[in-house]
C-alpha cells in the first residue's frame, strides 16, 4: 500500500498546470481576493496601477477606449494615435473608398496630418469613474411610487445621467448590473473629432476572410490606427501605452482591459437555452447561410459588386458564423443541462413557470425569426424601403440613394429568396401579400415585380409588423419579471456559495486576465500557442480573394520569422475586438480580435478549458508597418 501512496502524494505535491480563470470584472472593483488570483496568475502591477479615479498620476485604463460602444481602441503616442482592429475600422474604411480609391483592397497610410481622412459620426469615449448607485436608484424608485409617477429602467437612467453629467459636464450612463441587484453610473469623456491614419489592405489584415473567421490557426494583420483630435489638435491624453517589442511565450501573464458587449450569463434559464438551441438558432442559420452563398457568390465574379457589399457580407459573415459556432457549443458542452444543474437551488415555481412560457412561445417565436430575416433583412435594399415607408416626403431621393448602393441583379436574387421563405415559413400573411403570392407562380417574377414598383414593395413589408406575431403569442406571465426574477436568485444563490461574481458583460469597461496558451480543442489534437509566417504562405492561393494577399507583402514576409497571431485564455466577447493585450507590467503585447469557435456558448457558459482569445502579435504590426515607407511616422510616435 505504502509504495502505492508514495507516488501518488509526490503527484499531488506537484505544482498543477494553471486553469483559465472566468470573469470580465469592473475595473473599479478590484477588490484584495482578485488582486492576489491575479498575482498568482503572474501580474506585477498593483490594482491602483489598472484603474483609480483619484490617482495623481495616470492608470492604465485612461489609454483604454470604447469606439462607439462596439469595439475598444488604446492610445499608443502622447499624440492622439490610437490602435485597434482594422475590422473595427472596416466600416469607415468602406465608407470613404471609392472605384479610384479603394482603401479596403488597397490599404492607406497618412503621410502626415493634413493628409488624415475625418469619420464623420465616429465617436470614442474614455471612462474617467465608476460610482455605486444603487441606493440611489432604490431611494428614486420609492419616491416616484409615493408620488404615483409611472416608472420603470428608462425613466430612471434618463434622471440620473441628466444629473451627473450635469454635475460632471461628462456623458454618464446607468448600467444595471445582476438584473437590479447593482447599479452604477460611468462617467465618459467624449470625442467626435475621430481622423483615419492608416490601415493595411484587408487581404493583409483579414487574411483568410470568413473562412477563418473562429477558427485558429490564424494569420491576421488585424490592425488599424484612428487619431484623436481635440479644438483642432492631436489628444494630448494623460496616458498611452508603452510597447513590450520582446513579445510573449506560452505561459506569460496576459491581461485584456476592453469593452465587452453583452453576456447572459445570468438570466439564461435552461428553458432558454434549449428554445434557442431547438428553435431559434436553426431557423437563423439556415436562413442566413442561404443569403451568405448568394452574394458570396456575386462577389467572386463582380469586383464591383464586392465593393458595393463588402461591409453588408462582413457583418453578416461574422454574425452568422458567430450562431452556427453557437449552436455547436451549445450542443458539445451540454450548456443546457449545465445550467438546468445550477437551478437546483432555485425556486422550482419560478423554473416551471419560465419552462411553461419557451414552450407556449415556441412556434410564434420561429415565425417571427423568419419574418426578421427575410422580409426586414432579407436584403440591403429593405432599408431603403423601410426609410421610405417612415419618411413623409422625399422618398424618391430616399429610394434614388438606395439604389445607388446595391446592385439589382443580387437584389432580386435575395428578395426572391427571401420571399419564398417568407410564405413557406410564416402562417401571419396579409391580404395583399396572399394576393400577389396568387397572381405569381413564380417568385423571381414576384421579386422582379416588386422591385420595379417600390411603393407596392413598402406596402407589402408593411402589411405584417411584429406587433401582428407578438399579438398571437399566449404568455403564461410576465417574461421580463421572470427573467428578472430569475437572474437576481441565480445571483443570490452563488453568493450564497461564496463564489466570487462579475457581471454580466454590458458594454462597461472590464478587466479579464489570463495567460498565453495552448489549446486542445478536440480530443488527440492540440494546437500551439502561435502561428508564424509559414501559414501564410501554406495557405496564399492567387485565385480566392480571401488568401491573395499582394505579392509585395509575400515577398518581404520571408525576412520575417516571429509570431503573427498568438492565443491567451482570457475571457472576452463581442466588444472586446481592438483591446490591447497587456503583459504582467502593464505593456502593450497584442490586440484582441476574435475568439475561437469553441468559445461561442461563452453567451451563456464559460468553457474555461475551451475558451480563447485570438490576438495579433505586436511585433508583427511593428514589422509591417516597417516594410511600409509611408508608415514610418507612425513608428517614430511609438513608444518602446
């Protein structure tokens, strides 16, 4: 016995591969049992050195940005440079490029400030404090009730924001956290003077396109560089981030400060979960690849074309891979039965209640996914016709515009097949719409009706609104309060447990951290922590657009021999692309842009084993921004 004990204790006595640590944590609740995981993970900075308010100097987070609460930029010049993902700037880069100067395909680097191109309505926000309200808003809500006011979350962000930006002269938002148990309000210091500096082409920065997109290996040059400008002038910040050029090694510290969009990671009953994964999330994909083959294929034969629906199909793309990468994890980790597991403590009413509603919900929900995603986003030019339907006037201009930024051929193919899903899949069909289902055998000649008269096109969206769907569901109560109700006993259930809490993600500042690592994402295969040039070249293929990047970039890519992407296990979703991946001291290592497909229930789990952050190695921007002439102002403004 004794021979058979004395391994196994040295065993124990060994020290155990780290386990990614959950959570995206409030910068400002940094509290002493966090601060030591933390250290333990690695960091060498103090909590005070990551975000206080009243701190003399600088903190980390004042380099840290939102870019209009969808993507995160950092300043990395005490000139106003930012840094974030060239997707994050994909849309703008869209936007300003013509057929004679096509910035998506080409690339632009600003020789010098007078050459920087404006964004119109592009705006960034840097948080300046957090403060606890929740008595407040407990305080406001007793007072509007004595006083009969009506009320509800709306009413009560308005007032408080008013008040303290009113007293801050900052932008403030109320942000409701665990489904009421907190709130707080952040405080904002805004910029809408936003210049474009440079981005590499997107055959460079999105090598490998949608295919590998959530997928790793990856080979991006995912970056791109906005300045901040105030009264005129280049942002003089009070802090930016100094470079770390060594790069990193599988095992060093990594920490994300970043913007994260939305979790439900606790007000997701399992009865949700198992309606999305039997119901709603198939009909979505299904519908969405169908509109994906079709105007990926347009786009392989138009360069035109491409240009015209390079933004719509990049949206698209990663929304829709985002759902079926989704539904796959849902069903591989049994996310449902996860959950259904952790509501043993809850109050089985409550649970009964929330199962009896998905199922009695179920079918009208369907319908309504499928009028969503034909009718409404069927095709690019329904917006159009939606803005027309709401305009009192000047709906030819409206219509005359719309045009102008859609091609007819790949139109009429979408509405045709978005017609017929439309009357295969829904049973709520007006009048005017089952009249002309009869007058047609055919529904490319429907479609093709339909878009040489707009007027009948906006009648016929218009005969059936969700109102008419949500009309016909029968509630078995209040689906707002049972969610509610549901995410503040999940809540207290697990402090009742003594497990340390983060907040759902809801587009506040947040800190996760972590360490550059491996992964194992099936069973008998593990993948490295990083990816190098080779991929580049093994994967390059001139005749798909995705994988030919310029044979100019191939050939100074041979000098180049370090990391391109690399893969920490810090926790992070939507919001967090364009974060700055930091070292144990604070320095700037990498940006964040993707996650990898076995992280996509993180919505509702987190799959710690599983769960990766995809980033682009700092010391590739840095070689490629020095095989580029015109870049080389950008890299004397870095610090390193």
């Amino acid at each position: 016995m004794r021979k058979l004990l004395t391994p196994l204790i040295l065993l124990l006595l060994l020290p155990l591969p780290a386990v990614a640590d959950e959570g995206m944590w409030m910068v400002h609740a940094i509290d002493a049992a966090l601060q030591k995981r933390m250290v333990q993970r690695g960091l060498q900075l103090p909590a005070g050195a990551i975000y206080d308010a009243d701190a003399p100097g600088a903190t980390l987070t004042d380099a840290v940005a939102s870019l209009g609460f969808y993507c995160t930029g950092s300043l990395v010049s005490p000139e106003g440079l930012l840094l974030t993902n060239h997707h994050c700037a994909y849309s703008d880069v869209a936007a300003i490029s013509t057929p004679d100067h096509n910035y998506l395909e080409d690339g632009f680097w600003a020789m010098d400030r007078r050459s920087e191109i404006p964004l119109k309505g592009k705006k960034v926000f840097f948080l300046r404090r957090v403060m606890d309200v929740t008595e407040e808003v407990a305080a406001l809500e007793d007072s509007l009730a004595r006083r009969g006011e009506r009320f509800g979350y709306r009413k009560i962000s308005y007032i408080l924001e008013k008040k303290y930006a009113g007293i801050s002269g900052l932008e403030a938002s109320l942000d409701r956290m665990w489904s009421g148990e907190k709130y707080y309000v952040s405080l904002y210091k805004t910029y809408d003077d936003v210049r474009l500096v440079g981005v590499p082409p997107v055959s460079v920065a999105s090598f490998g396109g949608d295919e590998d997109n959530w997928e790793w290996p990856q080979h991006k040059a995912d970056f791109a560089f906005f300045r901040i400008y105030e009264n005129g002038e280049p942002l003089k910040s009070p802090n930016h981030l100094e470079i770390a050029s060594t790069g990193v090694q599988e095992g060093d510290f990594a920490m994300v400060l970043g913007f994260p969009g939305r979790t439900r990671r606790y007000s997701t009953p399992s009865a949700r979960i198992r309606f999305e994964e039997s119901i709603l999330l198939p009909t979505e994909n299904r519908l969405q690849a169908r509109r994906m083959e079709i105007i990926r294929r347009w786009m392989d034969t138009d360069p035109q074309v491409r240009m015209k629906y390079s933004d719509a199909f990049f949206s698209l793309s990663n929304a829709a891979e985002m759902q079926q990468g989704q539904l796959e994890c849902l069903r591989r980790f049994r996310v449902g039965e996860e959950r259904a597991a952790e509501e043993a403590d809850l109050p089985g009413g409550l649970l009964d209640t929330l199962k009896a509603e998905y199922a009695a919900i179920g079918a009208v929900e369907k319908e309504k996914a499928v009028y969503r995603e034909t009718l409404i986003r069927g095709t690019q030019m329904a917006r159009t016709i939606l803005r027309m339907s709401n305009a009192r006037e000047c709906r030819e201009a409206i219509y005359k515009a719309g045009l102008e930024e859609v091609d007819a051929l790949v139109e009429k193919e979408l509405l045709a097949a978005a017609l017929e899903e439309y009357f295969a899949g829904v049973s709520i069909v007006g009048d005017g719409q089952n009249a002309l289902r009869q007058r047609f055998s055919d529904y490319g000649d429907m479609a093709e009706w339909l878009w040489n008269h707009p007027e009948e096109w906006m009648d016929f969206i218009g005969e059936v609104k969700i109102t008419d769907f949500n009309a016909r569901e029968h509630h078995v109560g209040n689906l707002t309060d049972l969610l509610s109700r549901y995410g503040r006993a999940l809540y207290a259930s697990r402090a009742s447990r003594g497990i340390l809490q983060y907040p759902d993600a809801n587009s506040t500042l947040r800190l996760s951290y972590g360490a550059v690592s491996t992964l194992e994402p099936r069973d008998g295969i593990l993948a490295d922590w990083r990816s190098s040039a080779a991929g580049i070249f093994q994967k390059a293929d001139p005749s798909h657009h995705d994988f030919a990047p310029p044979e100019a970039f191939l050939s100074a890519l041979k000098g180049y021999g370090g990391t391109v992407n690399f893969l920490t296990d810090n926790d992070i979703t939507g919001g967090n692309s364009g974060s700055p991946v930091l070292d144990a001291h604070g320095r700037l290592v990498g940006l964040a842009f993707d996650g990898n497909k076995e992280s996509l229930a993180s919505d509702y789990s987190c799959t710690s084993a599983y769960n990766r952050c995809v980033c682009v190695d700092i010391r590739y921007i840095l070689w490629y921004l020095s095989t580029i002439p015109s870049a080389s102002p950008i890299l004397s403004e870095l610090t390193r």
